[in-house]
C-alpha cells in the first residue's frame, strides 16, 4: 500500500511541476523542498523492499571514485594541455600575469593545485571563474543547471511518450506498409544530427521557408516562455524517440513469439490486452537499458541545442569556458554533468526491479 502511494505521488508531484512551469508560474522553494522529500522517501522505500542496501551502497561507492577519476584525468588535461587561461593574443606583461596567477593560486605546485582543488571540491567550494570576475562557479550552475534540466526532462518526456506508441504501433502492424513508414522516419531521426534538425526546424516555424504559413508560428530562440521551449524540445528529443521506437518494435517483435502470448491468445484474450499488458510490458527492459545512454547523450547533445538557440543553460557556459579556459568553471560543469550521468544510470538499474519483479539486485 505504501509503495503504490509514494509511487503516484512522485508521479503528481513532477506533473505538478511541469504543469506550473508550463503555466508560467512561480514555483514556491517549499514546493522543490516537499518534492525532494517525497522523492527521498520513493527512493529508500524502494531500497528496503527490494532488500538492495548492499546494490545500492556499492554502486554509490562506484560513482564517487567514477567521478573521482573524472576529476583528476579534466584537471590532469587542464594543466598539461598548451595554453593557460590567460594567455591572449596581446600578452600582459610579466608582473600582471604573475599577480593573476597568485591570486588564482596557479603559481603554486602542480601537487598543490590539485590538493588544493579536491579539498575545495569535496568542501562545495568549485571556486572562482577566471572569466566571470566575481562570480562563484556554484552560482553560474545554480543559474544555468534549471534551464538545462528542464530541456533535458521535458526532451526525454517527448522521447517516450512518442517513441513507446509508435514502437507498439509498428510492431502491430508489422511487414506493412505503417511499419515501414514509421521505420523509415525513425531511421531519418537517428540519422539527422541535431545541428542540422534545429536551423531546418526554425526555417519552417519561425521564418516560413519553404511552406510561408508557418512563419512566425513559433520564436526562433531563447528560452523565455512555454512557446520558446517548443522548437529546442523537438530538436533534442527526435533523435532518442527514433532510438526508443524503433528498440520497443525489436523487443515487442521477440515478445510476440514467446510461449506465453501464444498461450494468452489461445485462451482467447483480446488482441489489445495481450499487446498492451502482457507484450509490452515484457518488452521494457531493453527500452530502460537503452535509457541510461540515451540520457548522456540528450546531455551531450544539449550543448549544441543550447548554442543553436541561444538558451542560457550549463551547455553554453560549457562550451564558453573550454574556449576561454576557465579552469574553474570547466571542471565544475564536468562534475555536475558526471554526477547526472550517474545518478540516471542507478535510477534505470533500480527501475529494472519495478518492470520486471523477477530481477533481483544484489
């Protein structure tokens, strides 16, 4: 009884969320605080009945040294890379760049350095950007990683809630023509890389070209209201819908054929039912397995819809600060970035025991 409640809970409390965002509303502090709380008791009521301590634990042992070893190979490429972060086409004279370095503590050892940057990681001190006079690393994340988490959420949401129908509705009408339309446009998602998806896509709904009645049908950028989250959702969510659809038609096609559907039709269960409750719900894990992946490169491939739009999220400030070598602020977006990563893959692994109560993990 506990478990369905925590479970439609967390489901009401993220609808709520993007519903109010939707809406233009501002979302109380007190809200993210409950959300947080309520998603905390989902994740340790799922722990304890599924008897995963161990799993758990272990896996959270795996990411910090995983990000750990992040850390040190970005900082490692950092220093030994050439350049520095104040290096310029007009080169400051010797005592200014000195004064620069001691001031950032780069005068210090290479050791040092690097002592010096996993006591203030491991503190919640990412420093100082070297570009951004004045502003703490933990403040431009704080800025950006809302508006990077929101493309990425609402992209994700996009890729299944279109990519599982169309999958299912493939499969069903498998060897014909349905069929191989709908995988001939999920091969076009996957192939189409987002660089190319996004101008194409605000050619036809911002500027009208080639079909004239769509222009100005949507803003061609920035990330101001509902109607500008359209063309950067569609743009980063096509390709992983494709990947979705076209893995749930394979897994549902293997499905199909088992013992236990053919046994369900010979009783005389409704085609729908069958398809719906018995093949689908068996085809999931291949579609969760795929999820973790699919979640890096949604992440990955935000810098370039972020940098297409002009939307002022972590992928940007990425980009920014490897051109700027903004060695602070480099590693910080790299740590957050490792940490979502991973914390996505653990949250697929612990959904494979709610799909599929026969696998256990230990």
């Amino acid at each position: 009884m506990i478990g369905p409640i925590l479970g439609w809970g967390l489901v009401a409390f993220c609808l709520a969320a993007i519903g109010m965002d939707l809406g233009e509303f501002d979302v109380d502090p007190i809200f993210w605080w409950l959300f947080l709380g309520w998603s905390l008791a989902a994740f340790t009521f799922a722990v304890v009945r599924g008897q995963m301590f161990l799993y758990v634990g272990k896996r959270l042992a795996e990411a910090v040294f995983v990000i750990f070893v992040i850390a040190t190979l970005t900082f490692g490429l950092l220093r030994f890379l050439p350049g520095g972060p104040f290096d310029s086409e007009k080169a400051l004279p010797p005592e200014i760049k000195a004064n620069i370095e001691a001031k950032y503590g780069l005068d210090k050892p290479l050791f040092n350095q690097y002592t010096d940057f996993l006591y203030k990681t491991v503190t919640g001190d990412l420093g100082e950007s070297y570009k951004y006079i004045g502003r703490p690393v933990s403040a431009i994340i704080g800025e950006s990683a809302p508006v990077s988490l929101q493309l990425g959420i609402y992209s994700m949401l996009l890729a299944f809630v279109v990519g599982i129908p169309l999958g299912v509705f493939a499969a069903s009408k498998h060897n014909t023509w349905v069929d191989s339309t709908l995988m001939m446009i999920a091969i076009s998602g996957v192939a189409l890389p987002s660089f190319i998806v996004g101008p194409l896509l605000v050619l036809v709904f911002s500027f009208g070209i080639p079909i004239s009645s769509f222009q100005g049908l949507l803003p061609p950028a920035l990330w101001e209201s509902p109607i500008y989250y359209v063309l950067p959702v569609l743009t980063l969510g096509l390709r992983p819908a494709a990947i979705i659809a076209r893995m749930t038609r394979s897994s549902m096609l293997d499905v199909i054929q088992a013992d236990f559907v053919r046994t369900a039709k010979a009783k005389g269960v409704a085609r729908q039912v069958v398809l719906y409750k018995h093949v689908l719900k068996n085809s999931l894990i291949p579609v969760l397995t795929i999820s973790g992946p699919l979640v890096a490169g949604v992440l990955s491939g935000s810098f370039v819809v972020e940098i297409v739009f002009g939307i002022p999220g972590m992928g940007k400030h990425l980009v920014q600060s490897v051109t700027n070598r903004d060695y602070p602020l480099i590693l910080g977006m790299t740590l957050v970035f490792s940490a979502m990563l991973v914390i996505a893959n653990l949250i697929v692994d612990l959904l494979y025991t709610v799909v599929d109560p026969r696998i256990k993990l230990s």
